[in-house]
C-alpha cells in the first residue's frame, strides 16, 4: 500500500510541474504580446514627440 501510494505521489508530483510549466509558458506568451503591443504604442508616441520638438 505504501509503495503504491508513493507512486502516485511521484506521477502527481511530474502533472504538477508539466501544469506549471504550461501556465509559466501562457503567461510568457501574453507578456511578450502585450509588450510587443505597448511597445509599438510607446515608440510612436516617442517619435511623435521627437518630430514636434525638432
């Protein structure tokens, strides 16, 4: 019973860090979207600004 409870917490232990890694690789693919997006604003914005004052 022991060795079969300690199996299980091994598989629960490998979905756990794959669930992980899925979330962190989400979260990483709308941070770089989002900043890719700001950044494109910004840089307008920037440019913008540039042009008037030159």
């Amino acid at each position: 019973m022991l060795i079969k409870a300690l199996r299980f917490l091994k598989v629960s232990k490998g979905a756990t860090a794959i669930e992980y890694a899925l979330i962190a690789s989400l979260i990483a693919v709308v941070a770089i979207a989002g900043m890719k997006t700001i950044g494109g604003k910004i840089s307008n914005q920037l440019n913008n600004i540039a042009n008037n004052l030159g």
